[in-house]
C-alpha cells in the first residue's frame, strides 16, 4: 500500500464520519426517547386495567423531580394510584343535616361523631361527596371540620370541570333540608407501590403536557398545559376504564380536579431541555428550546373515552405544540399505534 493510497482511505474515513456520526448519534437519541414513550404508555395502560371493574376510581401519578423551576416540571418517576375507599363517616349511623340558602353552596351538620376524626383521614377540600348512595357528585368548597362542612355544585365556580358545566341551582336538586342523609366522600388518589424511574436522560416534559383542544376536522379551542411548577399530576380512569379527571395541585383560584375536553398528551424528551419554552433552535446546542421542537422526543396520546393510549414522534419543524402533535392526534383518530 503506498501513501498515496493511504490518505485517500483516511479521507474517505473522515468523510464518513462527518457525514454518517450526526445521523448516527440523532438515530440513538430518537431510539432513547421512542423506548421512554413506549415504557411510559404501557404503565399507564396497566394502571388503567388496574381499574377496570373496580368500585373506586383508579390511575398513575406522574412525580416532579423538585417543587420549583425546571425541577418541577420535570417527571422521572411514576407511580401507580388508588382512590381509598369512600369515606363515610366515624359512625356506623354517620349521617349530615343540609342547611342554607345559597345558589350554589350549602352548609352540612353532621350527627354526632359522624366527622370526629375527619382532620385525621385525608379529607381536603375539593374531595367529591354524595348523598344516600346515589345522585350527583358535589365537591366540598373547604376542608371539613367536625362540626361542620361546606358543598358547592362542580363546575358552577370553576370552568376547569367542564363534565359538570350544567350543574346549576335550577336543574341539580340539593339533598333535601332537614333531613339526615348518609354520606361518602371521594378522596384524592394516592400513590401506591414502587415507582417505574425513566432512565438515559429521559424524562416527561409537564411543562408542554396537557389536554384538549378535541381533533375533529380542524382543531378548535384551548390546550390546557401543566405550567405550575411542583404539581404532582394524577390521571384518574374510572371501573369502565374512561379517563375521568386529571388531578393536580389545588390553587387558592380553583379546584385541582381537571375534566379533560380533550385528548391528554404527555410529552417525554431529553430531561436537560424540561421546562424550557419554544426557542429559536441552534446548530451547535440541541438542548436549547422545547422538547416538542425536536423530532427525537414522543408523544403519548390517551383518548379520554376509550382510556387507550398512542405513541408518535413530534412533528419536525413544526409551528407550535398543536402543530407538533399531528402525529399522535392523527393515530388517536385512526386507532394506529
């Protein structure tokens, strides 16, 4: 071999790995992301068949790495959740007396010792309480004392729970004055067992993850993201396997407890670009901008009705974060995986 010869094959080495490396190295990190989506979509598949037949309301928590900043808006853990059972009082003969006359709230006398302990078994405010076995869902306005609680109708105060929009004071029949009338109490999820951990720098993005707007023909109406920093994110499915609510972090403006309006959409990508907002993009630094502005994160759509759940790559060069979800909202609609 001369050394003529010898620079010609170095120079083709080069060439190659100038030209084939970066392809290479986008192929691993997009295969990264793809097997994040994948382990993420079947946990909460499982933790919806967990729930399938069930009395009480069953899901998965999505777990922020810290409670402020980029740290917030970042989910390495998921642990599956369970609703406790109701809570129906300290007494085998709990019952609550109605008072009031509010439009939209009325106040509730328990019997004796009925709510001795009510501070103690995880009741807060925003929990849903009916009356007598049967009827609509209210949620309570404060954190109950043993003297006393609070109930408003869901949705008439808050736009976030749009399944109860048509709760009002003339169509929705308060339980009845006077009267003494058993009770249980819908708790919020909590957490249970040992947590799935994303792993290779991989992680869910809260920050563009959300819900809605519904996809039939164009998209209309508001996407409504995760942005506050720290909240923990419970899905809820109910014993037919629908997707009820997702559950985040109560506010001094509103409940915690979302109706979806639309498909819920989780976002997982590289944990170094969690949190951050759109940018223009570099050509030397791919951990600047949103994870959706990128090819090689995924998306995981759950069809709120079905419970099922999609995987699909974001949309290269897309416009904005609906934009980036042609590709999930497009298999929601034809069943595709």
């Amino acid at each position: 071999m001369t050394l003529v010869e010898l620079l010609v094959v170095v120079a083709i080495l080069g060439l190659l790995a100038a030209t084939v490396l970066p392809n290479v190295a986008n192929t691993a990190e997009s295969r990264r992301s793809r097997e994040a989506a994948r382990t993420v979509s079947s946990f909460i598949a499982k933790s919806q068949s967990r729930a399938i037949g069930r009395r009480e309301w069953s899901g998965c928590t999505l777990v922020p790495v810290g409670a402020t900043g980029t740290q917030g808006l970042t989910v390495l853990d998921l642990f599956l959740a369970d609703v406790p059972v109701a809570y129906r009082g300290e007494t085998t003969n709990a019952t609550l007396t109605v008072s009031g006359t509010s439009a939209n709230r009325r106040t509730l006398s328990p019997s004796t010792g009925a709510l001795a302990n009510v501070s103690s078994r995880g009741v807060t405010a925003f929990d849903l309480i009916r009356f007598d076995g049967r009827g609509p869902w209210y949620e309570l306005a404060a954190a109950p004392t043993s003297t006393s609680l609070e109930i408003r109708l869901r949705g008439y105060e808050d736009a976030n729970q749009a399944e109860d929009l048509g709760y009002v004071a003339r169509n929705t029949p308060w339980p009845a004055d006077s009267a003494s009338h058993t009770f249980e109490i819908m708790r919020r999820p909590v957490p249970a067992g040992s947590p799935l951990s994303l792993t290779g720098g991989r992680a869910i993005d809260l920050y563009w993850s959300g819900f809605g707007p519904p996809f039939v023909g164009v998209i209309t109406g508001t996407y409504v993201q995760f942005t506050a920093s720290g909240q923990q994110i419970t899905l809820a499915f109910d014993g037919s396997g629908r997707l009820r609510q997702v559950i985040g972090a109560a506010s001094s403006t509103g409940s915690p407890r979302w109706v979806p309006t639309g498909p819920v959409f989780i976002l997982v990508g590289r944990a170094d670009r969690c949190g951050q907002a759109m940018a223009t993009l570099s050509p030397t630094d791919d951990s600047l901008g949103a994870n959706w502005q990128y090819p090689d994160s995924f998306w995981i759509g759950i069809d709120i009705l079905s419970g099922v759940c999609k995987t699909a790559e974001c949309r290269p060069n897309a416009t904005d974060v609906i934009d980036s979800q042609l590709f999930i909202r497009q298999a929601l609609l034809k069943g595709g995986s």
